[in-house]
C-alpha cells in the first residue's frame, strides 16, 4: 500500500519547508534549508515521507530536532 499525501513530504509547498525547518535550532536552520531545497533539487526526497527527510537531515548533516 502506498503512502497518503499526507505522510509524504511535498517539495513544491513552501509551508511544508518552513515547518521543517522550524523544527530545528535556530542556528541550524539555514543549513536545513539549503539541505531541503538540494535535495529537492535533485530529486532525492521526492516520494520521501516527513519521517524519510528527518532520517535523511539526522545521517546527512548530524541534526537532531529540538
């Protein structure tokens, strides 16, 4: 079974990005960006669900949420 809309994260909806990052230290949140709109970029978070991109900023860049 395929994941609903609402697990997935969509690249194309800035709301989406800002909550993410929200979720980060402010000092972090720029890194974050830059992470979200590379990625989406090249097409590696697409079809990611939210939990996939945490993982993914959590390996890729050693940030944990606050």
């Amino acid at each position: 079974m395929g994941k609903s809309d609402w697990e997935l994260f969509n690249c194309s909806e800035q709301h989406e990005h800002d909550y993410v990052v929200s979720l980060y230290k402010v000092a972090d949140r720029p890194e974050v960006r830059q992470f979200l709109k590379d990625k989406c970029a090249d097409g590696t978070i697409k079809n990611f669900t939210h939990s996939q991109v945490y993982d993914l900023i959590e390996s890729e860049l050693g940030l944990t949420r606050s």
